[in-house]
C-alpha cells in the first residue's frame, strides 16, 4: 500500500499550499480521506478452469481478493465464501475458504443429481456484505446434463403484445445424437416473477415437437421468468428441466443519457443512448433526432452492444424526439430528457494518453466568478483536485493521468459550498498499472501423452519487484470450444470495471481484448449509459455513513454469552469449555467478562465438525443457559445478469456434453469415477409404523411422514428444540434456529404445534422435553394436503400427554449446548497424470481430458519467473493455456498461448 499512501500525502500537501484558508475544500478532503479509510472497498475474482461445466465434472477455481483503489492483495478479510446457486434462485452448494494474502483455492464437485440449467458461481467476504450487492463477484455459469438427463432441447419464442402479451413456445426434444423424441408426455408450468402464470400437459409428435401458448396478463409487473418441464420418456424416465424466459415483449426500446445528467440549453451536448432487445442484450439502431417543427437535429448509429452516442446544441423551451430503426428492422420513436434552461454540466475528452481533459459549463444566467471546485475519486480515494473561478460560461480542467490507476474513475463538480452540480464517470486506463504477462512453450506441436514445460514471465525490467500470483488453466478448445457466446470473464473485467458498474454489463471482457481508440471510445459508451457512483454526497456532507453490520473475519470463532436461566441475566467469570466431537482429546476452555460473553478465536475446523459448549457459574454450577452468535447466511439476490442465461444450455454445450461422456464411461470402467443411479422416490413406512405416533394433527394420517423422531430420541441435554433438532433431520438444516428443507432453501418449514401454526422461529422456545413426536414432511406427496403454506415442509410436533409416560424434566442438563458451525472447505487436489510413471492399472485407459492442467499456486521469483508442466492427452486438439493473476503492487496480468497436439 505504500504507493497509495505517498500520493495522498503528496496530494495532501498540495492543496493546503495552494488553498489555506478553503476551509469548506479541505474538510471535504479530509472527509473523503477518512470515508476511504474507514469504508474500504473489497473485490472479487475468482478464475475458473472452463467456461461452463456438465454434471459430474469438477469446477476448479482460485480466489483473489483485492482492496482500494490500486487492486492490492487485501489483508482486511481472512476468509471468503463461494457459493453455487441453483437456476432456481437456490444455494445447492456453500464453501467457506482461507484467504491467505488475499488469494485462495476451491472447488466443486457437481453431483449427478443436478440437473440442465443456468447455475450463477458467487464470491464475496462478510465486509462486503454491508454495501450494494453489485460488487460481488456474480456470474452465470451454465450446467449440462448428459449423465442423468440425455435429453436436449431447442426452444423458440413468438410474440404477440396487444394490452397483454401472448407467447407462443415451440420446444423441441432430441437426444445427445440429434434424434428426435416422439410421443413423450411433457409436463410444463410457467413462472414468472415467483407467480405461476399457466400450467398444461402435451405430447411430441414426431419429429419430438410440442407448441403451446400462454398469456402474461400484468407484463409491467412480470417481466422475466421459467417454464418448468417434467418428461417422461418411452423408457418410463422422469426428467425435469428449466427454460429461462427471458421476456414475454417483442418490442425493443432505447434510452438517452446527457452527458453529466441532463440537457443544458444553449451548450453542446454529447448525449449516449442504449438500445435493448426485449431480453435484456443490445441491438443495433440507426435514427436521427429531430425537433417539435420536424427539422432534424442529428443522426446517430450504434457501434456495439446497442450504444452509441451524438451532440448537439438543445434549445431552452424546445423538445426532441428520436425516431430509430431498430436491427430487426422495426421501427419506434422516444422523446429525450426535458433542456434544462439554467444550470451547470461536464464535458470530457478522455482520449488522450497523458491527460484528461473537463470542460465545466454554466447558463449565462449562473455565471457570476464564483468558484467551482473539480474531483476526481473512487470509493474516496481522491486523485485530483482543483478549484477555479467561474468567470465566463466555460472552464477547462487539465487532469494527468500519472497518477490515476485503471478503472472506474467520478469526476463531480462542485459549488464554493462544496455541493454536488454535475458528475460524469469514466474509464481510466493506465497502462503501468497493467502487468505484463509471456507464456511459452518448449515446442510448439506435441504428441499425445508428452510432457510440456511452461515457462511464465511477469513484468519489466524496470520493476523494482516482480513477484506476482497467477493461476494457470490448460483447456482442449477442440472438446471445450470458447467461441460458442459463453461469457468467459477475465481478471480485467470483473476487477477494474464490473465491480464497479451497477447492474448488467453485456460481455464486459470484450472491451479489454487487444483495447484500441475504438474500444475505449465503446467502453466510454458503457460509461455515460450506466455509471454509478457508491458515494452518496447530501448524506456524506451530512455526517451519515453507511451502517456496518458485517465485519471482516479474520478467523474462524465461537463467541456467545452465558446467562441464568431467565435467559437475559449475564453470568460474568463463568467458565465454558468447548469440545470437537471429532478430536475428543481437543478441550479449549475461556471465562466469560462482565457482560457474560466469551470467544474463541483462531480455530481450525473443517466442514461437518460438531462442537458441545459447556458453561459453569463462577460456583461451578450448571444452573445456567448458553448463547451462540450465529450470523446468518447471505440471502440469494436477484440475478443481475439474467441477459447471459442460455434458454438451452444442453444444446449450446453438446460438443462438451459428447466429449464429457466419453471420458465419464471411460473413467467408470476403470473404477474412477461413480455414477450415481436416480431412483424413483419410495415413501418407506415401515419405520413410522413401529414409532408410536399418537395424538398427531398430522392430515396425511399420524406416522404418513417422511422421518418421525420420538421422545426417546431427544434426550440429548439440549435446552431448545432447534438445538435438540440439528443434524437429527435428514435433508433439513437450521440457520438461526429456523429449519430449511434441503428441497427449498428459501422457504422456511411450516411449524405445527399441536395442530397450531406457528412461525418459523418457534422451535427455540419450545422445551424438548413436552415433546412426544416429530414429523418430517419434505416430500411433495406429504406435503401438497398443506398448500402453499407446506412449499418449504412442515414439521408436525405433538407434545406429550398423561399416557405418554417417561417424562422427567430432572433429565435436562442445563449449561450444555451442541454447535454444527460452517467450516473451512478441505479443497481437493487436481489430478494431474505423469507418463514418466504409468499406473499398470490404468496402462490402457484412455485419456480423455477436457481440462488438460489446472494450476492455481503459481508464485514467480523476484525477477518475475516461474514454470510448470503438464501432459497432453490421449487424443489431438488444440490447448489454450491461461494465465491470470496480480502482482505484489495490485497490477492485474492475463496472457494466453495456444500449442497444437497431433
């Protein structure tokens, strides 16, 4: 950070010279300075070994976390979490990761039971959780299935709007070989917005085709969605899948942005605009913009994604419309922004290599030699600052790039008063703040099965450091192909401008690849259509700061209080003594403070370890309650790049699906891999009927449950029932002491007490000792009786009765309570194979890999070298090797080679 720290303070310095009695100026400084302090900004990347995946495989991943506006390697946060959401909006899998100097590794293992779909990978630490969910690491990540699920689909959409919209769907079903799949029953439900909006049945005919349509009534509250499929196949199979709907519209739309907000009379303008396909993508659009007379103003063309941009010179008192043609060859009409006749506006030339260029502008009529003071900042770090007199309508601002890092930059105007008039945001890019990457190879073509040495270099000869960490990914592009539209991300993309842009970017790495005058001026686009400041200046100027709920973890801990058994009285010097049920001969014990708390810092535990906490009074007696601090789990947000969605993702990978398989089966007859067999679901009974279920309001029937758990099986020494119940439950987990079916993560379990309905959280203050009888309901034929209400399960409690027998309340051992924590991910290794050392077993196994290599532990020396090897496969292809990664000074690298394999 030492680079960062001598430029403020030479900043610093500066402008106290030059302006020592502009008191309101360097409080705003000195504000911004400790908004950057205190409120640091944390980013994620996370590089991946492929561009999508197939059930069955594994997602090979390494972590960097960066922090500040120069992207170093951050320190604040010790821990990241990385989680695999459904394309049901649900977390399938969660893993909680180390961060050592800000990088680290994982995986996931993508079982056979997942099915077809668009999964989304996210990344983020607790500290980021207490600002806008735009900066976490989010991205779409497509799922075939071709182990479980052999079926693809091709869909196609048509629309009718009139006051409603009408869609008109036609799915077609083949296999992995492209044959067809004739009279299949087809099941489908569409869901929009969380709202089931249509449901019916059909069969395909011959050549696998089913057509149907469906009304949204309300397409101004419904705007995207799914239709769940159900098949069963002429083989009796049950197959499930997901079609994103992306839009029920057919028309597309375009928006206007003045440059730094609006538009201001009398002054040249550039204004951008956006053109957007109904599904969220850009489409091209040609038009002119003409005044209420009809005399046309300007003409415009988009360059890519839909954006483009044009000047001129609104007129107070006038309107303009723009009339377009859209790509597909309709047609529309939107007006512009109202023209403000008084007020202030920015122009920038961002062209020029060593300096930027702000032109301040003010009507006539506010033009009177006051000051205007100009900033340049991210997230608070200032990187220029100047104040000039408003003497006539125009005031230019030289700002040198030198010291301005890549990325996301705000210029703001202000008044002397150091109140916010006009922003623009732009896009900075420094090349020095750019690390140079070389991949090479010893050979240029290989065999099959030859070892290939990698050599990597970082930086230049300049550099006073050239240490740096990079992870490497080896993909056969023949069996793997990048060209297929699947957004990729890179290094670049997600921590310089996707982190810091609200909402959707459509293929933010494009702008990155060999980056000329063109792109800059299109990533220029990007900026005046969708930028966003984090900083929200009345309320900054007003003293109010963001609220900090989430803090940065720097260790794994249990911390809670202990209490008399009122449950709010603290009991200060009492001892509590924590021990692994997995390390029995592990015993760490601490003594509560005067508040009655207690920690336990710095523990190493892995995933699936149980905790018993045991708590005694100052007097060694166990007449006491003990409270753990949960802090509850990241809630599944809205998809922010719902555009990405593939609508058939089997189909769009079937090259990968087909070579995927091979290997699989290949793997299989070797003992490598396991298959898993879905079987159909079978309620078991025979278990319900020996438990004794009596006094039920269960309405299946007492014992018609998916698990019961009798009295005899809660005499554990828990003081709640939720306590009692974690890990007991099959397919069910508590967070916060409120159970969550497996099935629906989203949705708590309906509790029923005595055939009463109670909330969620009712578990906690029921004793486990009135209970006679639990039932588990999680399975759609025992759950459906209760409607909506029985969407996430529902758990039948009966309590106990004069004939229930056994009851002692004298059995509660107070004191004592057991704790399932989430902990470290124990990250697998990647099999690489080495031919130097064949197997005998494994001599005649083909080699069949999509992923040649995946390497995330790369650390070059101090002049900036480090190498690698890897074997080639059992077949020809072409590799791509990636390397990504940063250096000791936050410059983010990327470099890619390719070597032929015959």
């Amino acid at each position: 950070m030492h680079r960062t720290i001598s430029i403020l303070v030479v900043f610093w310095f500066s402008v106290q010279a030059l302006y020592p009695q502009d008191t309101v100026l360097n409080e705003v400084l000195e504000t911004l300075s400790n908004y950057a302090e205190a409120y640091p900004q944390e980013k994620v990347y996370l590089h991946l070994d492929k561009p999508y995946y197939t059930v069955g495989d594994d997602i090979w991943f390494k972590g960097y976390v960066t922090i500040g506006a120069y992207n170093n390697l951050s320190g604040l946060s010790k821990i990241l979490y990385v989680d695999l959401i459904s394309p049901g909006d649900k977390v399938v899998q969660s893993i909680r990761l180390p961060l050592i100097a800000g990088v680290t590794m994982g995986d996931f293992r993508l079982a056979d039971s997942l099915t077809e779909g668009n999964y989304r990978i996210r990344a983020y630490t607790n500290w980021m959780r207490n600002f806008d969910h735009d900066i976490f690491y989010d991205r779409v990540l497509p799922i075939g299935n071709a182990r479980t699920d052999s079926i693809v689909t091709s869909s196609s959409f048509s629309y009718e709007n009139s006051p409603t919209h009408t869609v008109n769907a036609a799915i077609a079903f083949t296999d992995i070989r492209g044959g067809p799949l004739a009279d299949m029953d087809v099941s489908y439900e569409v869901d929009m917005e969380g709202r089931n909006i249509d449901r019916g049945r059909a069969k395909t005919d011959e050549e696998g085709r089913i057509a149907f349509a469906f009304v949204n009534k309300q397409p101004f509250n419904l705007k995207t969605g799914k239709i769940a499929l159900a098949l069963s196949t002429p083989e009796n199979r049950r197959v499930t899948k997901t079609i994103p709907l992306k839009t029920t519209s057919e028309a597309n739309g375009i928006q206007f942005f003045p440059e730094s907000g609006h538009l201001l009379a009398g002054n040249l303008t550039k204004v951008a605009f956006k053109a957007l396909a109904p599904e969220g993508l850009g489409v091209g659009v040609r038009g002119h913009v003409e005044d209420e007379t009809g005399v046309r103003i300007a003409e415009f063309e988009s360059t890519y994604a839909g954006m483009g941009n044009f000047s001129f010179i609104p007129q107070s008192g006038s309107r303009y419309i723009a009339k377009v043609t859209y790509a597909d060859g309709s047609q529309g009409e939107q007006a512009l922004p109202e023209v403000a006749a008084s007020g202030y506006a920015l122009a920038v030339n961002n062209e020029l290599d060593k300096q930027i260029f702000v032109q301040a502008t003010g009507t006539k009529d506010v033009v009177k030699g006051q000051e205007i003071n100009l900033l340049l900042q991210r997230n608070g770090m200032i990187f220029y600052a100047s104040k000039s007199k408003l003497s006539k309508q125009e005031v230019v601002f030289s700002v040198p790039r030198e010291h301005i890092p890549s990325g996301v930059v705000q210029i703001t105007l202000f008044d002397a008063e150091m109140k916010p008039l006009a922003e623009r945001t732009i896009f900075n890019m420094n090349e020095e703040s750019v690390l140079p990457v070389s991949v090479s190879t010893d050979k240029d073509r290989y065999g099959q099965k030859q070892k290939v040495s990698v050599t990597v270099n970082v930086g230049r000869e300049s550099d006073t450091s050239r240490i740096a960490t990079l992870s490497a990914a080896v993909i056969d592009v023949a069996k793997v192909p990048v060209d297929s539209g699947m957004r990729e991300g890179s290094i670049y993309a997600s921590l310089l401008l996707s982190a810091d842009i609200k909402g959707y970017i459509e293929t933010p790495e494009y702008y990155f690849e060999e980056m000329d005058i063109a792109k800059r001026r299109q990533l220029d686009n990007v900026m005046l259509t969708q930028g966003w400041s984090r900083i929200n200046w009345p309320e900054l100027m007003a003293g109010k700061t963001p609220a900090i709920t989430y803090h940065p973890e720097q260790d794994l801990r249990i911390s809670g209080i202990v209490t008399k058994r009122d449950g709010k009285t603290p009991v200060p010097n009492a001892t509590v003594t924590i021990l692994s049920t997995s390390n029995v001969t592990a015993v760490i014990d601490t003594v509560t403070g005067s508040d009655g708390r207690f920690s336990f810092d710095r523990l190493l535990f892995y995933d699936n370890t149980k905790f018993v906490v045991q708590a005694r009074d100052e007097r060694g007696r166990r007449n006491v309650d003990v409270h753990l601090d949960e802090v509850s789990r990241q809630q599944v947000t809205r998809n922010k790049n719902t555009p990405d969605a593939t609508v058939d993702v089997n189909q769009s990978i079937s090259t990968y699906l087909k070579n995927t398989q091979e290997q699989f089966v290949e793997m299989e007859r070797y003992g490598l891999k396991e298959k898993t067999i879905l079987l159909q679901e079978v309620k078991v009974t025979r278990e319900a009927e020996e438990k004794k279920v009596r006094h039920s309001s269960n309405l299946n029937g007492p014992g018609n449950a998916d698990q019961v758990i009798t009295a005899d099986e809660l005499m554990m020494g828990c003081p709640t029932l939720d306590i009692c119940l974690q890990g007991r439950l099959l397919g069910v987990i508590f967070r916060n002491g409120i159970p969550y079916s497996t099935r629906s993560f989203n949705q708590p379990m309906q509790i029923v007490l005595d055939g009463m309905f109670m909330e969620p959280s009712a578990l906690s203050i029921i004793n486990p000792f009135d209970v006679e009888t639990i039932e588990v309901l999680r399975g759609v034929g025992n759950t459906a009786i209760y409607g909506s209400r029985g969407g996430g399960g529902v758990l039948i409690i009966t309590t106990k009765r004069g004939d229930s027998g056994g009851y002692n309340r004298d059995l509660y051992t107070p004191g004592i309570v057991t704790h399932s924590p989430q902990g470290y991910y124990e990250v697998r290794e990647f099999y690489a194979p080495d031919y130097d050392a064949p197997v005998d077993s494994l001599a005649g196994m083909k080699d069949l890999r999509t992923t040649i290599h995946w390497t995330p532990h790369i650390v070059t020396d101090p002049e900036g070298h480090a190498s690698f090897q890897f074997y080639t496969a059992g077949s020809p292809g072409t590799y791509r090797i990636l390397v990504e990664g940063l250096d000791v000074d936050g410059r983010l690298g990327r470099a890619v080679h390719y070597i032929k394999v015959d």
